[in-house]
C-alpha cells in the first residue's frame, strides 16, 4: 500500500514538557539497537541470566513443593512477576516505613495473583472458576483493576500449580500479567455488541494474544508495554495512556479501521500517546502492533528502570520519526495516512447503565465501589448473568463490571438480582466515578490505604450531597506511580505521608485538580502543593462538590471549572 493523501496533522494532546529526557551524546542508553547488549543494571542482568518464562518450570517443580523459603531472590522479586505473581505486603508495616525497608523486610510470604482476561472478557465459566479459586486459595479476595484484569491475594506458592491447572482449563491464564513484558490488552467491553461500535477489534486483540503472549521474541523488553484496541466512539480504553492504542475511525475512502497512538503513560513523568496519522485496518493491526513493540525491544532505554518506557523513546523521537523508523525497518511499506478520531461528546466511557445491544437485546453496567468485590460475589454474579443473559460478563478500564446479551423483559429482574449483591447500575455520580488502586493492605509501593478510603469517601459524599447532578472523576492513588491514573481525574490523590496540625504523622493526599482525558485530554493543575489529610478527606471533597454545584456555568464540567477557578476557591 501506499499513502494517498497529504499526511493527517497530528492533532494529539501535548506532551508535558516534564519528563523530556534528551539522549546524552557518548552515554549508553542500553538500547540494544545500539549493538551492545551488556546488561547496565540489575534488573537487565536478571533478564539476560534467564527468560522470565522460564520460572514456571521452577514454581511447578520446586518452589510449590519446598515452599516459600526455596525461592530464590531474583525469581522473587523479578521473574515471578512474568507470571502475575508479585509478594504482597507483610501486614503492620506503616506507609512512613514504605521507602526505608529492604525488599525483604516488606515481603510477605503470599501473593498477589494477577490474572489476565485480554478485553475484559469472561464467560460464566470462567467467572465462576476465577470465584472457586478466590474461595479456596485467596480468602474470598477479588479486585476488578483498570486494566480490566482480575486480581487475588492471599495466594499460597504451593496452590499456584493447582490454581493455574483451574485457570488454564477454562483458557484463562496469568501468562505475562506482569514484568517487562506485553501485559494484558485492553479492549472496549462492549466491543461486538454496541450500536454505535465504529468497528469490532476482538479479531486483532486474540490474534496478538495467541501469536505473541507468551512469546520469547517479545518476552524481555525494556520495561512493561500496555496496549489498547477498541472500535467504540466513547474512547473508553484511555487511549492516551498506552504504550500503544488502535482507536476506532472512519477513513473516507477505505472505510472502518483504527488510528494508531504511541508512546503514553502517566506515574512520575505523565506522557500522553502522539498519534502516528496512520490508518490501519483491522487484519493489519497485529503486523502493526508487532512493529511497534519490536522497536520498544530494540531501541528502548534500558539504562535507567525510571527512563525504560516507550514515552520517553517517543519523546526524544516525535511521531515522524517513529513512523518512518516502524514504516522502513520493521514494515517494509507505507502505512496510509488517516484522520483523528471524532470528539465523543457526552459519551460516558465506563457504559454504567441498562444499553440496548445491536441485536436488541441489552448490556447492564453496574459500579461495585473502586473495583473492590470478592469471591461470593463473582459466584452470584455469574448465577445472575447466566439466569438472565447469556452468562458474558465484561470488565471495563474504570473498574466496573457489564452483564451482557439481557433481553427486554429480563433487565428489571437483573438489575433487582444484582442490587441485591450490592452491584447497581443506577450509581451516584461519586460512586460511579471512583477509582483506587490496590493500596497499603497489599502492596509494597504504597504509602496509603486506598480501597476503604475511597469506599469512605463515596458513601459520606452520598449522604452529604446526594443531588450531585454531573460526572465526576475521584481518582485514589497510596503512591507515585498513578496505578489510578491520578493525573487525569476531576480530584486526583496521590498517597503520602504528611503531619497533621498536631505535627503526628499521618495518611493524607497531594491533591490534583481537573486532569481529563478524551477531546480536551489535559494534566491536573497541581495548587501550590495542595495537601489534606485521609480523615479530612470527606470533608474537602465535599467542599470542592459544593462550590462547583454554586459556581458552574451552563453545561460546564468540574474538571473545566476546576482549570478556570482561583486556587483560593480549590482549597
């Protein structure tokens, strides 16, 4: 193929100018692309000794037998992870204590257990299988995550052959759910069934998925590479945030296919993703896409963990030249040229609510509070979808969970089943824009606790400001790393350690103000270093709600009010 048109302007958000790196002339990057493959750090010397893959074997035949003390450190704390298994955190250790303690004082001796469902997609099978592994090994723990990805706790390294056994017999698997590798691929959670869908990307999503996960041609990148594929106008895979992105769009002359975004990513240096202006259709996405994470493998920075992620190769590079570098070396032709995708206006990304499916029948969205369910609820929630739908259940990248194929006169039963579970799909506006990240009860980056937190905050908000009428985003992040995608809510909190006016040390939040993604995509305005502590959080959220509600122009959202206000009235 050929272009045929003038090149499509690159109408992608800006990039922060923070986080720009610029390649030292004379001083290695670790790119292998470069021609010298000596590992520069630890991590790259862990992954040169031996594929990550490779430690199943050993989790099957050793360390499931002889137990947790037999794992050796590099597997532990590195190549473990290339199987969705990261230690959790030993339970009493304060978030003040985060930075100070050795990795090995943080550990616990159970897992986290991530497992990947590409898409979002389960079958009731599957969920009730994910549910029976909950119960049995992981304390009834379960949490929808914004990579719609289910993930457990709890886990005991002995049950991990049996667990997998259960998983892989219903063709789930924890295969790269972690370490620095292509993680799961986010895709729209309503793709194949929406009325208004541009274009169905399941096709290309599973082919990536059986061609390449698992692979070791890609099993040992620079740094973790996240992907995103949907055909739906909402946008409802946070495009901008991705390593890279197939977006829905219409090309005048060759019709449906996908806009390819490259290079974003949020925790310490926010980058959002540059389009390429290159059309792609849908049988090409997986060449595309093999392009693409082939040049992350090849001219990734491997120097430096914290410069390791494609936003910072496509920083230095800008999007011309990533596209005549993927066009020349590892395409060998032209890609067309093609136009952005269009403005989703009032589109709601999370598809919370009752839907009339293309083939009349319906999807029901339903917000379990920050993502946070458990075992016995996953069992009710297939018993349900299965009595009333087809027993297909969706996870969506806001940490909410959809029951699809409902017919008409099934939907009021289903939705009076599932409130019943504490599972609605008519949520406040607080409850449905609720988002937090695993926390202090489990996670060793964390300073923060976040899930009850955010659970705290919603109910209070509730009963505080119950006719709340507008969209609102509150994002609850216990570290740096923008696991919530802080950056880009209505109230972002980013977890750390602050004193009180006691001068106790104790939980609380920098605040980021009025981060959206989508049209208007933009970074939260951070004021003057605003803090509150977690106790007083309730209390300034709601003050935020009420002056928005008091202050709003027609039709203006917080996160535009938000940007326009005196930082006097943000406090």
């Amino acid at each position: 193929m050929s272009s045929t048109s003038t090149r499509a302007p690159l109408t992608s958000p800006a990039a922060p100018a923070a986080g720009r790196p610029q390649r030292q002339a004379g001083k290695a990057t670790g790119a292998w692309a470069d021609g010298d493959r000596t590992p520069l750090n630890h991590n790259e010397a862990i992954k040169a000794e031996d594929d990550g893959l490779n430690v199943r074997r050993r989790i099957i035949e050793t360390y499931s037998r002889e137990g947790f003390d037999s794992i050796i450190d590099d597997d532990l704390r590195g190549r473990m992870r290339w199987w969705g298994l990261y230690t959790q955190r030993k339970p009493g250790i304060d978030g003040g204590r985060t930075a100070t303690l050795d990795p090995s004082e943080l550990d616990d001796e159970y897992f986290m257990l991530r497992i990947r469902s590409d898409g979002g997609a389960l079958s009731g099978e599957q969920l009730r299988t994910i549910a029976g592994i909950s119960t049995e090994f992981a304390r009834g723990t379960a949490d929808v995550t914004d990579r719609q990805n289910i993930q457990l706790h709890w886990i005991r390294i002995q049950d991990v052959p049996e667990i997998w056994d259960r998983l892989e017999a219903v063709r789930l698997m924890t295969t790269e759910a972690c370490g620095d590798t292509p993680r799961v691929i986010l895709g729209s959670p309503v793709a194949g069934v929406a009325a208004d869908e541009i274009i169905d990307g399941t096709p290309a999503l599973e082919a990536i998925r059986d061609r390449y996960i698992g692979d070791p041609e890609f099993s040992n990148l620079p740094r973790k590479f996240k992907t995103a594929i949907s055909g739906s106008p909402s946008l409802d895979v946070t495009h901008e945030a991705n390593d890279i992105s197939f977006v829905g769009v219409v090309h005048p002359e060759h019709g449906p296919g996908f806009d390819v975004w490259v290079g974003g990513g949020l925790s310490t240096n926010p980058i959002f993703a540059q389009r390429l202006g290159a059309w792609v259709p849908l049988e090409e996405v997986p060449e595309v896409w093999k392009g693409v994470v082939s040049i992350f493998r090849d001219h990734g920075y491997r120097r430096l963990r914290n410069k390791a992620r494609l936003k910072f190769l496509m920083a230095q590079w800008g999007p011309e030249k990533f596209r005549e570098v993927l066009e020349r070396d590892y395409l060998g032709r032209t890609l067309l040229d093609g136009p952005p995708p269009a403005d989703p206006g009032d589109l709601r990304r999370d598809h919370v609510g009752v839907h009339r499916q293309k083939d009349g029948r319906h999807w029901v969205g339903v917000a379990p509070v920050a993502g946070r369910i458990s075992g016995d609820t996953l069992v009710r929630l297939a018993d349900i979808a299965t009595t009333h739908g087809s027993g297909r259940v969706r996870l969506t990248a806001q940490q909410k969970l959809l029951v699809l194929d409902v017919p008409a006169d099934e939907v009021a039963p289903l939705t009076a089943a599932l409130e019943e579970i504490g599972l609605t799909s008519s949520p406040s506006e607080f409850r449905r824009g609720v988002l937090a990240c695993t926390g202090i009860e489990f996670c060793k980056l964390a300073l923060v606790e976040t899930k009850a937190r955010a659970r705290t905050v919603v109910e209070e908000l509730e009963k505080r400001l119950p006719g709340f009428d507008a969209p609102f985003t509150l994002h609850v992040n216990g570290c740096p790393n923008s696991c919530a995608r802080f950056q880009v809510a209505d109230v972002g909190l980013k977890g750390l350690i602050m004193q009180d006016d006691d001068g106790q040390d104790v939980e609380g939040f920098q605040v980021h103000l009025g981060g959206s993604i989508g049209a208007d995509a933009q970074l939260a305005r951070k004021t003057r270093q605003l803090r509150v502590t977690a106790d007083a959080l309730p209390d300034y959220v709601e003050r935020l709600g009420a002056r928005y509600l008091d202050q709003r122009e027609d039709g203006e959202r917080f996160a535009t009010w938000a940007r326009r206000v005196d930082e006097d009235e943000l406090r």
